[in-house]
C-alpha cells in the first residue's frame, strides 16, 4: 500500500492529485474566506505611504520588513480605525509579493490569510479555524507537500475499502461533485493541525502569514500569542493587526509595530474631500463661503483616526446636502454625532422613527443569526417575508412556486436596500454584487448578502443592554431563528425553479441543508420543532428535487435523522406506519442516526434515543451487518482517535438492547477513547451487564447466546 502511495505522489497521476485535493478539501471549512471578502476595499488613494520609506512607532519601514525583516510586524488600531481595510489592502495589492520576492532568493514565497470573526461560526473564532484555514491555504500552493504533512491519511485515501469504513465522512454526500476523491471530513485536532502546520512550515522556504482581527479571537490571548510565535521557528513570518489590548502589548512587546490612528490622518482628509467634492450642494455651499472647507479640517481633527466614525458623518452631511442644508445646520450635525463608536450607534437607533423600531429590531436579530448559517441572509430572501406578521408559517405556506424574474427581483432588492437605511439607520446594508456569483440568473442582485456596516456595529449589537431593547421592540412571540427559516424556505420557492435546473442545484441543496441545520438549532434552543415550518420545507424538497440533497436519503424523514431533527421524528413517526418486522421504525434510519450525522463528531444522542424509544432494533440486520456492528466499525475506523460523545451514545445502545458482546466493542472502549470519567463509567455499566448477564443464563453454553437471549428479552419488556 505505502509503494503505491509513493508512486502516486511522485508521478502526479490524476489519482494523486486528487488525493491531494481530498485532504486540502478536508481542511476547508464552510463561511472560510467570508470573512475577507466582506471587508470594505481601501478608497483609492489610501494608505498608499504604507509601501515608503516611512518608519513607525517600531523604527523599520513596513516595506522594509517586507524585503528583509522577520519575525512579527504588528498593526494595532482603536476600534474602527481601518485595521482590517489595510491588512485585506497589503494582501490583495501586488507590491506586497512584488517585495516579497526580493526576501526570497529563487523568488518563490508562499502566503496565507485569516481573520478572525467573533460575531461569525465557531471555525471563525477559534484556534481550529485559523490553522485549518493556513493549512488549507498553503497547501493549496504546495499540494506536494501533502503527503509528507498528513502520512498516515495519504494510504486510507487510495484504498476503497479502508475509506469506506473509515472516518473520513463525504462532507458534500449530494451528486454534485463527480470526481473519484470527494471532498471529505476528518475529525481534524487541534493539536493534530498545529503539529502539521508546523511539519508544514519547515519544509516551505519562505512563507508570510497575515491573520487579522486578533482581539475577535474567541480564547486566551496568551495561548495565541504562544500560538503565533510557535510559527515562527522554521523562518516564516507574520503581519498581525489587533487592537492594542494589554495582552497583546506584552505579548509582542518589541516587535516592528504600526500604530494605525497616528498614520491616517491624511487619508481621511482625502476621503471627506473625494466625497464631498463631486457634490454640486456642497461645491455651491464652497463658492458662496470657503470657510465651508473648516468644516472638512474639523471631521479630520475630531476623528482621531476612527476612519469608521468619519464614514458616517460623511453620509449624514451628504444627506444634509440633499436637503439644502446651510453651513450653520451642517455643522450642527457633526456636533451631533458623538465621537465614540458606541454612543453614536445608541444615537442612531434613537434617530430611529417608533413607528420603524418593531421592522428594525427584527432585521437585526435576523441578521445575528444569520451569522452562525453559512448562507447568511440575503436580499431576496430578507424582501420575500414581511416578518411583522408574526404568523409566518400561514404566509410561507400561501407562497407559490414560482420564480422570480429578475425585473421582479431587482425591484425587491432596491426596496430592501432602501428599508435598511430608513429603518436601521444604515446600521445594517446590503453587500456589493459579487460579481464571480453566477450560481443562478437572480444571483447577481437577490444573492446580495445583508451585512453589517461595520464588526464594531456587531459588538454594539451584541451589548447587554441593546440585546435586550432589540428584544422588547421586536415582540415576545416573534422568534429570529423561526423567522430565517422561513426566509429560507420563501427563498426555495421564489427564486428557484421547479423542478430546480442543473446549474441552481448546488446552492439550492446548500440552501436546503442549512434550513434543516436551522431547524435543528430550533430544537435545540426551545426542546421543540417547528413541524408545520418544517412540513413546508419537505414539501419545496418534493416538489422541486423529489428527493433530499443527500445520497444515503430516499426519503425525508431520512433527511431529517442525518440533521437531528429528534423532536420532529417524534411527531411525523408515531403517525406513520411502518412494515418492517412490525416495527415502527425501519433499520436503515437507526443506521442513519449513527453512520452519517451531517457535519458532527459523534452521533446526536437525542436522535438516537428518539428512534429507540419508537422501536428502532440496533440489532436489526443491514444488508452484511447490524446496526450495532456498522457502527462499532465505523468507531474503529476512526483515527487516531473517536469522539467522546460516541461513549453516551454506546451506553444508551445497550440500554435499549444492543449486544453487549458486539463485536469491536472491547477494542473500541479501550483503545478509541481517552482516559475520562465517562469512559470508566460506560465500561462500570458493561462489565456489569455482562455480569447480569452471565448470572441470570448460568444454563446457557456460551456467552454470546446469553447476549443474544438478554437482548430479545430487553426488546420485548420494552415493546410491553
């Protein structure tokens, strides 16, 4: 086996390369690059000094750091104060790898990008995204290396039989992706990631990483700064931004460092000129009076470097333009403005009109939990539900199935646009048509996604006390994580065909398993399902693709085990007969519970339990096995080790009448678990159910038969 891995990772034959793709594919993660493209562009002309022979706070030009310098280079900045627009403009602007070259003596230089998002999914947040993102990132420009970095999985990838028992689950089980190595998911570790990244890092020559937004980081800042100095052995090197938080200032306490607020004084005089210049008001208010210009040396003085807080006294004097305001009224409004971020957003909701307050408490709340949902919330979407009616499920349920022309679409989205600057003051807006979106027809406008003006309006939003005025504005029986749903059901039904066309599928069935993982998310906060909701997302999957987006589901109650959709299996399966052994539920979904849970390390235990408690045997036959024993190979499998939530999922198994001889059993709790307390506990629990067991068939020959003989007789005293 290792001879024919070796020939294929020298001869880069297809079946290598796509290897290759499988592991980098692993390490992605959904919402990963997200991030970076929702960080504004630098406005032209902006921070072009960064690449002089300026020197800063540290003594050393960032240009010359680039050409020869090493180590960490530190861009801090006050909150809003355009640290993420300069580190997404130093890594998207030629001269940084034209520079970079110069540090490299064959000219070869590797980069890599991540920022953190404290607002965003666990991934975007946290040590596991961040180095799962550079390793996927330098990988993809070095997928030679893959093999060297990730040994032990390169030989499960060539043979089919070890991969299809294995863990490295098929992250996109739909038909989309054709190719013999699919994209798959590994239980990768934190530990294990840091090790590779950096095996990884020593054998690349010349590697500059840029991570931004340390203060998101959802951890202890000591543990990253240990973190990002660990990357550093091996001659890479890393430009950081962060906010100057104590920890950080010791952590890097020596380091060529910029301080943003003292080098964008320039810059924003040149942003306030460049859009109030084109204005013919304000060039008339200029005529008549230059004392009009003081007005721009005082956005620039009163800003300290908050090029954020200049942006929005930038759009209300272009508003006052528009009313005709005089020099005196529009100085006034500057007054007005608080300095600090914070207050100026409490400003802005207090400019909000009462009659407005229920529409925009809700978009916001909507849009916080559209963080967590790798499709967000769009503006075709957002536009289709008219969420003060609190009754959503009758107004989904009213809604055809009929697509969207895009005249239709385009209109919608321009109301949208406009409701989020009346209602939310502006707080919330749409994101730029993304112009590589070409998914589906309406994609260009309707896929636009509803973002916030800014992270620091997110942090605003996220306050204890504005959470709870959200809250109270919005009503007590409007839900946010009900409402998305329904947006994302509205959104199957009007902006996608029926039956869906080829080039819709893909984003469609992303669509449709993120309201599914809604759905969930429901269940999990309130203990109940949102049935009728759920019912209607069934009915868009029948209508539109007649089965679910998922290859191991014939049917949607199929579907919904894979989500966890406990709560609502209890509902839909007590209603519904079943043939099977005069069982009320069939094997395959048990199986399903077990084998292929969407997205997670270890079954969902309330699944499982659910479909238990309806009659579903882990001993039923499948095909070759049962139940039991799939799932005990599957456990096996698994490297180098299984999750622990496989352990309370074992313990109720035998509870509800799985062999407690099964085969692997013994192997698994010993060797596929770490040493814990719910690992002495289940194996307590076997040790004395086989004791029982033992005692209470003394008649029987063998062991396994009074296995057999307990685990019938636990059935039917159940079933009774």
């Amino acid at each position: 086996m290792d001879d024919v891995a070796n020939e294929l990772s020298e001869d880069g034959s297809p079946q290598a390369r796509g290897m290759q793709d499988a592991i980098i594919n692993s390490l992605a993660f959904p919402r990963m690059n997200n991030r970076q493209e929702e960080i504004v562009e630098a406005h032209p002309g902006t921070f072009e000094w960064l690449f002089q022979s300026n020197s800063f706070e540290s003594g050393i030009p960032f240009a010359e750091w680039l050409r020869s310098g090493n180590g960490i280079f530190w861009i801090s900045g006050k909150a809003g104060s355009g640290k993420s627009t300069l580190m997404k403009f130093i890594y998207k602007n030629p001269k940084t790898m034209e520079i970079l070259r110069e540090w490299a003596p064959d000219g070869t230089v590797t980069m890599a990008w991540f920022s953190f998002w404290n607002s965003g999914t666990a991934n975007q947040k946290s040590t596991n995204g961040l180095l799962r993102a550079i390793l996927c990132a330098l990988l993809c420009q070095a997928p030679d290396k893959v093999k060297s970095v990730f040994p032990k999985y390169w030989p499960k990838y060539w043979d089919p039989a070890v991969k299809a028992s294995s863990d490295l689950h098929q992250v996109s089980p739909d038909s989309s992706d054709k190719s013999e190595f699919n994209t798959l998911m590994v239980q990768w570790t934190t530990r294990e990631l840091r090790e590779s990244l950096i095996k990884l890092l020593s054998q690349l020559d010349h590697v500059c990483l840029f991570i931004d937004g340390l203060n998101e980081f959802d951890g202890e800042p000591e543990t990253l700064v240990e973190l990002l100095k660990s990357f550093l052995k091996d001659g890479a090197k890393i430009c950081l931004s962060s906010r100057p938080l104590e920890n950080f200032q010791i952590g890097f306490d020596g380091v060529p460092r910029l301080r943003l607020e003292d080098e964008t004084y320039n810059d924003i005089k040149l942003y306030v000129e460049q859009k109030l210049g084109p204005n013919s008001e304000w060039n008339s208010l200029v005529i008549v009076d230059q004392a009009a210009l003081s007005l721009i040396d005082q956005i620039v003085e009163d800003a300290a470097g908050v090029f954020f807080w200049v942006v929005l006294v930038v759009r209300s004097l272009l508003r006052g333009l528009t009313n005709a305001d005089p020099i005196m009224v529009l100085k006034i409004r500057v007054r007005q403005l608080p300095v600090e971020l914070e207050q100026l957003f409490t400003h802005i909701l207090n400019s909000i009109e009462p009659l407005h307050l229920i529409w925009a408490s809700r978009a916001i709340q909507i849009r916080q939990k559209a963080s967590h949902v790798e499709g967000g919330l769009c503006a075709a979407g957002l536009s289709l539900l008219e969420f003060q009616e609190d009754d959503e499920i009758s107004l989904v349920s009213r809604t055809p199935f009929s697509y969207l022309s895009l005249q239709d679409t385009t209109l919608a989205v321009e109301r949208i646009e406009l409701l989020l600057q009346t209602r939310c003051g502006g707080l919330l807006e749409l994101a730029p048509v993304d112009v590589h979106d070409v998914s589906i027809p309406m994609g260009k406008e309707g896929n636009r996604k509803v973002q916030y003006l800014h992270r620091t309006v997110a942090d605003f939003f996220l306050r204890k006390e504005i959470s709870e005025i959200l809250i109270r504005y919005s009503g007590k029986v409007f839900s946010p994580e009900r409402t998305l749903l329904a947006c994302y059901v509205m959104r199957l039904r009007r902006c996608f065909h029926t039956p869906v066309q080829p080039n819709e599928f893909a984003l469609w069935a992303d669509l449709v398993r993120e309201a599914m993982e809604l759905a969930y998310t429901i269940e999990q906060a309130t203990g109940s399902s949102e049935s009728r909701l759920v019912d209607e997302l069934e009915r868009s999957i029948s209508r539109q693709a007649a089965k679910p987006p998922h290859k191991d589901c014939e049917d949607f109650l199929e579907f919904a085990t894979v989500h966890g959709l406990a709560q609502y299996l209890k509902r839909k399966l007590k209603r519904t007969p079943h043939d099977a052994s005069n069982l009320k539920v069939p094997p395959s979904y048990l199986n399903i519970a077990l084998c292929c849970p969407w997205e997670r390390k270890s079954p969902h235990r309330e699944t499982v339990e659910a479909l238990l408690d309806l009659g579903a045997d882990p001993n039923a036959n499948l095909g070759e096995a049962t139940v039991w024993e799939k799932y005990l190979r599957l456990i096996a499998d698994q490297l180098p080790r299984a999750d622990s939530g496989h352990l309370s999922v074992i313990t109720t198994l035998i509870q509800y009448g799985a062999d407690p001889m099964g085969p692997f059993l013994s192997y698994v709790i010993k060797y596929k678990f770490p040493s814990s307390s719910e690992k002495n506990t289940l194996q307590e629990f076997l040790d004395k159910t086989i004791k029982d067991i033992s005692n209470s068939e003394s008649s029987s020959s063998n062991l396994w038969s009074r296995g057999v003989k307990w685990t019938r007789r636990t059935l039917e005293r159940r079933k009774k």
